[in-house]
C-alpha cells in the first residue's frame, strides 16, 4: 500500500507540473500478451471495412470496445484491462471524482513511409480556437498509452496542457504564416516506449506521434463527468451488466452509464 502511494503522489505531482508521466515496464510480458493478440484482431477486421481510409492517411483507429469488429470474449479482454485496479488506481489518483470511461484508440504507423506527422491539441478538431485556450481550466481528458511493441513514441510540449501556445507553437500547429505543422518546436520533448511502457499524458497539451517501427499502441481515454467530454462516448463501447459484474472496478465504466442515462 505505501509503494501505492508513492506511486499516486508521484504521478499527480509530475501530471500535475508537466502533463504527462512515464511509467516504465508497467506491464509485463505476459499481461500484454492477450492484449496485442486482440488488438491485432480487431485491426484485420478495421482495415477490411477502413481500407480506404488507411490509404488516405490514416495512424489510428477508435472505438475498440464496440462490438463492430471484435466478439464479446475479445471485448472482455480489453473491458477486464480498462477495468483492472492496476489501472483504475492511476485513473482515480488523477481523477478523483467520478472518472469516466470516454474511449479507446489504437495507433499505427501510415501506409505511406513519408507521411508527415502532425503537431496538435486534441479538441482542436471540434472547438474554436478561444474555446481551446478555455479548455486548458476545463474538464480533463487523459490518454492512458500501453505501448504493444518498442516505438519512437510521441514528442510532446511539456507544461502545455495548462499553458497556451506560443507564437511559435500555435504558427507551427495551426500551418500559420508559412509554417507546416509537421516542422520541429524547439519546445518538443522526444519520448520514446518500449513495449510494456505506459504514457499518461493529457489530452489538451501540444503533441505529435512519431512514426516508424510498425507502431501499435493502445490509448484508452478517461474524463472528468463533464457533459462537453461525455457527449462523445458511444454506448455501444460500453459494457452490459453480466459484464460490468466481472470487473475488478467498473466505476468508470459504471459512471459513464449514469452520465449518459441522466
């Protein structure tokens, strides 16, 4: 219990002053490995209905735990993951009221080897410029990051989760007077995962992932019980009640069904 708390006191602390932690070897081997065998199932099955997407372009895909591309014991596979006490325990240190479950995603390298990365804030895509510099007091969105195999990782802006970019940032983020959004930030700090590494970081903060080394890491995403963040949670993800009965902690996933329900 005291490792525990050192843990959880670490982890605010260093969340808190920078917006991301790094936990080495957070999962072994053989925790993985029924992970990355689900994963690589619910890829086949993404890529035979996204093909034209992933020629487009695309380093990710969403939506993991619905029953559109994985059976109900591959579900309960990534449920009993999201709702282990190895990761609630981290979720609650960082998100003591009422944490929900919003998301997965799973990140890969782009069909095209000189694909260009990208610097960016997530909510960027959905709110204004001033609503994104609001954010930045608002309602937490936490990537949990388990990298599947050893990878270049992510660069991110340390301490931009709470502050708002500078001119260099935002020019380079938002392809501004001449800049692209793939060209360095003398700010970015390189964080590189091997397999089995976990990568807290916050989702309102500056980052980019790097490419290369057949990438495959799994994001699952928690949030504050804010109904901005909750509108984006899709029922089917969630689990049904046999299921949430065999969850080591299903608050999280107990307290988006409220959420979503009221």
């Amino acid at each position: 219990m005291r490792l525990l708390s050192e843990l959880q006191t670490y982890i605010q602390k260093q969340y808190s002053a920078y917006g991301y932690v790094v936990l080495k070897q957070f999962f072994n081997s053989n925790e993985r490995l029924p992970i990355y065998t689900e994963l690589m199932d619910f890829q086949q099955n993404w890529l035979k209905d996204n093909f034209e997407v992933y020629l487009a372009g695309a380093v990710n895909s969403a939506y993991l735990t619905s029953t559109q591309h994985l059976n109900e014991a591959s579900r309960e596979t990534l449920f009993n993951l999201i709702a282990s006490n190895k990761i609630m325990q981290l979720v609650q240190s960082l998100i003591p009221k009422s944490p929900c479950f919003l998301n997965t995603q799973l990140f890969f390298d782009p069909l095209n080897p000189d694909q260009k990365n990208y610097w960016h804030r997530d909510p960027q895509y959905h709110i204004s410029l001033v609503e994104q510099q609001a954010a930045l007091t608002g309602p937490n969105v936490i990537h949990f990051r388990l990298a599947l195999k050893n990878e270049r990782g992510i660069e991110l802006v340390p301490k931009s989760h709470i502050k708002w970019d500078s001119t260099e940032e935002l020019e380079v983020r938002l392809s501004q007077n001449g800049k692209q959004h793939h060209q360095p930030l003398s700010t970015g700090k390189v964080i590189a995962l091997d397999a089995g590494d976990l990568l807290i970081f916050s989702a309102n903060m500056i980052h980019r992932g790097l490419y290369g080394l057949d990438r495959l890491a799994l994001d699952i995403l928690f949030c504050d019980p804010a109904p901005e963040v909750l509108k984006f949670i899709q029922l089917d993800c969630l689990p049904n009640t046999e299921q949430l009965a065999q969850l080591e902690d299903a608050s999280a996933f107990e307290n988006s069904l409220r959420f979503i329900h009221n």
